[in-house]
C-alpha cells in the first residue's frame, strides 16, 4: 500500500511538473493610438475684379447692379467643419488722386446660395453694405451642418452699387456729388471655421 501511495504521488508530481514545464509563457507592451482631426477650409472664388461705369444720368440716380443682376462672383466653401462667409474692404474707396474718398456703403452684396447644405443667408433678399468691419453673408444655422465639398456648398455673390437698397448708403450717386474719376479699393472674402 505504501508502494502504491508512493506511485501515485510521484506520477502527481510529474504530471504537475509536466503542466508547469508546458505553460505559455507571455510579455507584453502597450502602444497609444491617437487621431487628430484637423479641421480643413477652403474657400474658392473668381476673382476677377468688378468695374462700374456711371455714364447716363439714370445709371447715378438708380445705382448698378442687383440681385441675380449682371456684376457676379461665384464661390464655394469646402469644409470638414460648420463654417460662416463674410466680407469686408481692406481700405478706403479712393479716388485715383489718392486723397478723395466715396463713401465705403455705397457698395453692397447679395447672395444667392445654389448649394444643398442647410444656411442662414444674412443677404438673400437685400444687399449688406460694404464695411472696412467684416460683414457675415453666410453663416451656420446653430443645429444643422454644413461641413461638406464645394458641391453642396456653392453660391453666387451678386454687386451692387449706388443702388440705395438694403443698409447701403440711402443717397444716390448723384445727389452725393463725388469727385468725377476711378476710385477703387479691395474686398476680402474670409470663410471662417464656426466652432460650437
């Protein structure tokens, strides 16, 4: 019996010492993954430059240009975030004399937005004047998104001036009696990322 007993122990101990030396033998390391989502903008325009030419007596009393009128400029915003169009003059309207100056609100724009995204059209059915502060044109709608390519956010910006309309200057060209000559200045387009 003592032989048995001592059998059978000695077949535990190997058959324990056989599990132990045929165990898994594991290391490991850890690595972090990270994204980082970067928002990406871009704006799009013909930037042709835009010339008005007052020469009849109506063309000074009534103003240039209007909605869906023929002074245009398309664009389009492609965007991986919600974004917002604004406008604004880098400097004065001035005269060719380089002193004079037409006051900047005589110039202004519509926007007529033929994308599919969801936006607020701050100048759909009037022109916002021409400010040296940006003016929003086009801007987020608060819930909706309009991140997306340049296809579904397009749209046509439509010149105006001396036309009176919307909150551009409320006295004609004429009755302003500016100094005959060119005045020119330059409009920036700025698409900004909205964050909320």
């Amino acid at each position: 019996m003592k032989k048995l007993a001592t059998i059978l122990l000695a077949t535990a101990f190997v058959i324990g010492l056989g599990n132990n030396s045929f165990a898994q033998v594991q290391d490991s390391e850890v690595i972090t993954l990270t994204a980082n989502l970067h928002t990406t903008l871009s704006l799009s325009m013909e930037t042709a430059g835009i010339t008005f030419d007052f020469t009849t007596l109506n063309e000074y009393k009534d103003g240039l240009g209007d909605y869906k009128g023929d002074y245009e400029s398309a664009g389009s915003v492609s965007s991986t975030s919600n974004w917002k169009l604004g406008y604004k003059a880098l400097g004065d309207f001035l005269h060719s004399d380089g002193t004079t100056a037409m006051p900047l609100d005589n110039a202004g724009v519509s926007v007529e937005f033929t994308g599919s995204n969801p936006i607020v059209n701050n100048a759909s059915s009037d022109p916002l004047a021409l400010s040296l502060s940006e003016v929003i044109l086009l801007d987020y709608d608060g819930s909706n998104s309009n991140a997306g390519d340049d296809d579904v956010n397009e749209f046509v910006i439509y010149w105006e001036m001396g036309t009176k309309e919307g909150d551009m200057n409320a006295e004609s060209i004429f009755v302003q009696n500016l100094k005959k000559g060119s005045y020119s200045t330059k409009v920036e387009f700025i698409a900004t990322e909205v964050i909320d």
